[in-house]
C-alpha cells in the first residue's frame, strides 16, 4: 500500500530551535489535538483548528530564547503539562496557558537540552549536564565534549534511573548517578535521541540520529548496549534534528518518522524481521526542528506535524484533497473552499494595503530631519561540516527570509564543488592573492524565495585562514550579515575512535614551558573536531583520519609534552611548522624533535596508488569522448571499436558528470605527492626543490613502481 500524505500549511510563529514542538494528547481517540510551539522570541504558542483555520488557545509573552519545549506530568497519566527550557530557567504552563511553575537553575551556561520524566528534570548545557528532583539538585557530570541531547530510559518501565547523553565526541554516554556506565561508540556525532516506540517495547530501546544523516537502534542494558539496526545515509540526504514514533500507515505498528536539516521527512515502517523500510518521503524548503505524529487538521485524519526553521508549523495529512461523493456533497465541499479562498483574499488585500502604509510612513520620517533608520535584524542557522565520504566541507547558510545573495571570501585556496540542490546563480570575480590575500571571490545569486543554500569546499592541508560568508536577504533596508569559518592546517582531518596501530608511524615530540591549556590550544587550533574547553584530566589522547588519503594521526598531549605519531610525513610536517609558529607567538620555547620511518613514505603512496590511478583513467576516458563521438557520427555505426571504446562512449555522459564534479582532483593529488617528496627530505635536511619537475614528468606517465623508486633515489 503507498502513503500518501497532503501537506497543509497551519501557521507560522518566531524561528525556532530543534525539539520545540508538542502535540497535546487529546481526550478521546484520533480527536483533533492541540499544537503547542516555542520560538526564538520568547513566545509559546498554542493553537487548535476551527472551521478549517487556525485558532489559538494562548499565546505568552515574548521573552528569551526557547531552546527546548517537553510535556509532562505525573507518571502513568496524559503528560498535558508544558514545560520550556529559556537561558537558564525551566517554567511550566498548564494546557490553557496559565504559567504554574518557574525554576532558576543558576547554571553558568545557556539550557541546550532538557527531559523530563515526572518529578525529574534531566537538563544539559553545552558541558555540564544536571539531574533534579522535585527541583532538588541529585546528580551532576562534565562532558569531555558537547552535549546535542539528553534522554531518560522510561522510569515506569525499568524501575531505575538511566539517563543517556549524545556527545559531539560520537559518543553516547550512559550515566548511572553522576558516574558514565558505559560509552557507546557510535558512526557520527548524535544530534537527536529518542525512545523507540515512544517508550519502546522493553523500554530499554533508544533510537539516535546523527549529523551526518545516519540513523540507528540500540537497546540499553545494564551491562553493555545490543546493537539492533543501522540506516546508512546513502543518499545523502541531510544531519537528523527530529525523531518521533506514530502509527501513520494505520497496520497497527508504530512508524519511525524523521525529519532532516536539508528539509527531508521521512517515513519508515518495519518489515517481518523489525529492519526499518523506506515508506515515504518529502521534501520541505528548509530545515525541519520538530516531528510529531497525531491529529491536528480534522477528526480521523492521522498526520505527521513537522515545525521548520522559520517557524511554520506544517501538516502531512492522510485526508484526501478529492473527495468523490454525491453531487449534494461535492457543492458542499465547493462552497467551503469558496469561503476559504475568499477569506485569503481578503486577508492578503488587507496585507498588502498595510505593507504600503507602512511603506508611506516609512518614507516620509526618512525625510524628515530627525530621521532614524533602525538596521533589521534577522536570524542565520548555519553548519559548516566535514563531509567523510568525499573530503569537501558543506557550508549550509538557511535564513528566515528570502536569501538576495551570498558573497563567499577566502584568504587561502579552496576549490568551489557544484551542489545538485543548489539553484543559485553563481559569479567569480578576479582576485589579486599577492597583494591582500584574497584567493576567492564569489557571489551566488538566489532565485525568489530561496531560503536555504548549500555550499561545497574542498581545502588543501596545511594551507589555513578564514572563509568568510557575506549574507544578504531581500529586506528593506538592505543590512548583510557576516558568518566566519575557520580553515584548519589539517583541515581533512577527522575525529574517529580507533586507529590502525601496526602502520609505519612518524613520530613528533614537543617539550616546553607550557600548561596543559595552552597545548589543547595548539591542538584545537591544528584540527577540527577537538572541543574548545581542555578535556578533565592531565593526558589526553585523540585520534583522526584524513577524509581524503585514509592516513592517520594520534595526538597525545600533557602539560610540558605533546607526540603526534601520523603516517604521513606531510602531516608531521605541517604540525610542526604550525605549532612552532604558536608558540613563538606567545613567546614560549619549544624543544622539538621527531623520528621519521622510511617505510611510511612507500605506505602513503601505496595509499595515493589506487585514487591517483583512477583519476588518471578517468581523464584520459574524457579526453577520448569528442575523438569518439565524432567517428561515430562520420562513420554512422561503431561495431568496429574496442569494446574500451564502446563502454566509453555508452558511459559518455556519466564519465564527464563525474570529471566535471571533481575539478582539480588530479592537480590535488600531484600536489600532495610533491608536497609528501619535499617534506621527506626536509627532515633530512635536503632541499629538493629543483627536482619537482622531474618528479611531474614522472606523474604524467605514471608508473607506481616508477615513483617508488624515483622517491627512493633522489
């Protein structure tokens, strides 16, 4: 059976953050229940439908931002009462809107995340998560990273406290008190949890979503967790905000529903072995916060009510657009579209003269010598992230208003991608590098109503600075915003839990004069996914892989001490100029030295082989398309040819997709064996420069064992 769902816009409020949306649960079964949202103003909103319209039931004062909106209640009872998170303060509303409960926290940091389960009020800022009782403080602990969410495994079920964190680190962390049971490796860092089934089976069954799209089922015991199921991000589709269980296809089993910062919904159902299936998709034009299932436009009609970045608050509904009945009926339901188009009418005449009063108004006091003219402010939600599978940043820019254009600035090299669900119109203006440091300039220009753009980058280690992102919407008085990047030295490293400890490593070691703060410094500098704040302890160790060649780094550092062991020369090197650079800046000597392995220079370019050899082959495919395609057309048949040359000509099309979305990808690889040759005997003390040349010569004939031996030689 397919789903199918009609979306229905119910109304826009403030922008909102993830997981500030509820369904109020309704008296009776599949009756319409009650909406109730938080946006950044401060403001929650409740409101039912009447007569085909939104209608609200109360609506709060503004005040600071919400960041998080729950239900609660007593146990075992309809959990109807609404508690928001703002700054540092919890306040409760009844169902009707009257305010019965407001706690001050006193936390240092802003409340990023709460849960609530009766009496207990589970809460996490960036770090410090809190555990409270009848507003009572019980339970305290300081992530080593920061916190995304935080969950309770159903109290009701298990007759015991499990609290679960999901950390940037890629781990979630399941607490017993203020102590970590135990940590749960998992493939991305987790943006969302959520029990399975609303309180799950067994009650020990957690589902999380990741940044990076992926989705996954684990049960938690009190031993060690049971992995379940896992959904790969195939597609690419976007990080996971939202996750909610409901049974939309009406079999009698709850649906997995998703909701993606691209502005992906997703359905899955479960098949006969409980693996998740793909039931239905739709895309939304930004991102999605909140996800719930429920009944909101009409009695008996299921939905799934999504709330998106800008605050509209959307329906998919099952109620059919077309309803085939008697003619009496079909007039009916004519009429009241009538009445409802007609209304719309009104209300946009209604806008439109008040948009050009206000205009007027505007105007003339513009005039006048006591003018004022106040800058519009506007919201930016932005995520600029490593992407795994094909080594390039995504830069996602999503504002509350139209987009006009985004200028884009770099101060180091970085190569521009092409985005399929990009549609801007995209401009390159010249840039003088050698004088002011500028190596792009580029300006997308955005089609009406464009409220989301997604960038890709591709950055070259070792080469850092700042991208910069020039925001500009269609708002009167024109106002830009500017958003900061920073290009790490080791820019395509990546945070992961285990490396490969039998490679032949490099070996960096510095010793100085410095605390422990100031080397995690250094550290958060040089690479990306480090937390800012120094971790708790005196050592600490991190490992990465590079997104682009598979090598990898440990850094392991303490006050006076840091070794950095990698298998690439290139990456020791860059470290090592980076470093000693920092520390010159703040006036510290450092006594640097390093141990090279000759064996991992072959091991590296054992790892470029198959990439480069690839990207070899691909070029050579599309420079033999043209001289294919026009002896087709003189020749009128190709039986002739190779079958080589037929393959090519079949896969023509693909072949100069993929060569047209990897610009400079050969350049890129050259540059990084030239880059890996000079630092192998830098550290030897040789310049070797003026054999560069050479080196290329050998490239563009390559020959693995060539290289090998010229690397060995020199």
């Amino acid at each position: 059976m397919d789903l199918i769902l009609n979306r229905m816009d119910y109304l826009q409020v403030g922008v909102t953050s993830q997981k500030t949306m509820k369904l109020i649960p309704a008296s009776r079964h599949r009756a319409t229940q009650k909406v109730v949202i938080g946006d950044h103003d401060g403001v929650v909103t409740c409101f039912g439908m009447k007569k085909g319209e939104a209608a609200a039931v109360f609506k709060t004062l503004p005040g600071p931002k919400i960041a998080r909106l729950e239900l609660g209640g007593v146990l075992n009872t309809p959990q109807e009462k609404i508690f928001i998170a703002a700054a540092s303060e919890i306040r409760g509303f009844t169902k009707r809107g009257k305010q019965f409960f407001s706690f001050e926290t006193n936390l240092t940091e802003s409340i990023k995340a709460m849960h609530i389960s009766g009496s207990d009020l589970f809460l996490s800022a960036s770090y410090i998560y809190n555990h409270y009782c009848d507003c009572k403080d019980q339970h305290y602990y300081l992530s080593g990273d920061k916190i995304n969410d935080v969950i309770c495994l159903p109290v009701e079920r298990l007759s015991r406290i499990t609290p679960v964190l999901a950390c940037q680190d890629r781990v979630l962390r399941v607490l017993q008190g203020s102590d970590v049971m135990y940590e749960i490796e998992v493939p991305g860092p987790p943006t969302v949890l959520a029990l399975h089934n609303g309180n799950g089976d067994s009650g020990e069954d957690l589902l999380f979503g990741t940044s990076d799209g992926k989705l996954a089922l684990f049960q938690i015991t009190t031993s060690k967790p049971v992995h379940k199921w896992e959904i790969q991000n195939e597609k690419k589709r976007g990080g996971i905000l939202c996750i909610d269980s409901f049974d939309i296809v009406g079999d009698g089993v709850k649906d997995l529903l998703v909701g993606r910062d691209d502005g992906m919904v997703e359905v899955y159902s479960f098949d006969n072995a409980n693996e998740p299936v793909l039931r239905f998709d739709q895309m939304l034009s930004e991102s999605v916060t909140s996800i719930q299932g429920g009944c909101v436009g009409k009695d008996s009609y299921d939905e799934i009510v999504v709330s998106t970045y800008s605050g509209w608050v959307t329906g998919l509904t099952t109620e059919p657009i077309h309803k085939e009945s008697g003619p009496g009926e079909e007039l009916k339901i004519n009429q009241e579209m009538q009445n409802k188009i007609s209304s719309l009418r009104n209300e946009l005449e209604h806008l439109q003269y008040k948009v050009l009063q206000e205009r007027e108004n505007y105007q003339q006091s513009s005039q006048s010598s006591k003018a004022k003219s106040a800058v519009p402010s506007f919201g930016i939600n932005d995520k600029f992230t490593l992407n795994k599978d094909d080594a390039s940043y995504s830069l996602i820019l999503e504002v509350q208003t139209a987009i006009d254009n985004v200028l884009i600035q770099s101060d180091v090299p970085i190569d521009l991608l092409d985005v399929d669900k990009n549609s801007a119109v995209v401009s390159f203006s010249s840039c003088d590098s050698e004088s002011n440091d500028n190596f792009l300039l580029a300006t997308y220009r955005c089609q009406a109503n464009t409220t989301r753009l997604e960038l890709k980058i591709r950055s070259i280690e070792g080469q850092y600075g700042t991208l910069q992102a020039y925001v500009t919407p269609r708002i009167q008085p024109k106002t830009c915003q500017v958003r900061q990047y920073h290009i790490k030295p080791l820019s395509l490293h990546q945070r992961t839990h285990f490396i490969d400890h039998d490679r032949p490593m490099n070996t960096l070691t510095l010793t100085g004069q410095f605390s422990f703060a100031e080397v995690h410094s250094w550290v958060v500098f040089c690479l990306p996914e480090v937390p800012e704040k120094p971790p708790a302890g005196e050592c600490v160790t991190f490992y990465f892989q590079n997104t682009f060649l598979d090598t990898q780094l440990e850094s392991t550092y303490r006050k006076g001490e840091g070794v950095f062991k990698s298998d690439n020369i290139s990456t020791i090197s860059i470290l090592k100029d980076v470093l000693s650079k920092e520390a010159t800046k703040r006036k510290i000597n450092l006594n640097i030295s390093y141990e090279i392995n000759e064996v991992s220079v072959k091991h590296t370019l054992k790892l470029i082989h198959p990439k480069l050899e690839y990207q070899l082959l691909l070029a050579k495919k599309v420079q033999l398309i043209d001289a294919l395609k026009e002896l087709q057309i003189h020749e009128g048949n190709t039986n002739f040819l190779i079958p080589e040359y037929h393959c090519i000509l079949e896969e023509a099309d693909h072949l100069q997709e993929e060569y047209k979305k990897q610009p400079a990808h050969l350049e890129r690889l050259y540059g990084m064996i030239t880059d890996l040759f000079i630092d192998k005997f830098k550290f030897k003390g040789t310049n070797v420069k003026t054999k560069v040349p050479l080196l290329l010569e050998i490239l563009d004939s390559y020959d693995q064992n060539a290289l090998i031996s010229f690397f060995d030689a020199a």
